[in-house]
C-alpha cells in the first residue's frame, strides 16, 4: 500500500519537528555543534522559503487546493 505525498504544510510540521529534536541541545564536540546550528539555520532558510511558496500560491502537487 502507497503512502499519501507530503503536502508543502505537513512537510513544514516535520521540519519544525526536526529542528525541536536539537534546539536547545548541547553537542559534546565543536563539530557536533556546528553541525547541529547548521541544520538549524538551513531547516530555518528552507522553511522561510516554503512560506514564501505557500503565500504566493504557487502551483502544487497533491491534494493542496
């Protein structure tokens, strides 16, 4: 059995999913720190720019009207 796709909006809501998982957390290493704050910042750019998609209505697939 299929799953349904992901609309744009359930794939916002598992992205600030993602990104509550490490917010607030501390990494035992530099590396794992800057890791953790570069997800953070790109999950941050990518969700920015899927409100700027949703706003101007763009076309898309699946059941989003």
């Amino acid at each position: 059995m299929a799953e349904q796709p992901l609309s744009d909006r359930e794939i916002f809501a598992l992205l600030d999913q993602a990104v509550d998982l490490f917010r607030g957390q501390k990494a035992e290493t530099e590396g794992g720190e800057a890791v953790m704050e570069m997800f953070i910042k790109n999950t941050d750019f990518i969700q920015r720019a899927m409100l700027i998609m949703l706003a101007e209505n763009r076309p898309q697939s699946g059941n989003e009207p």
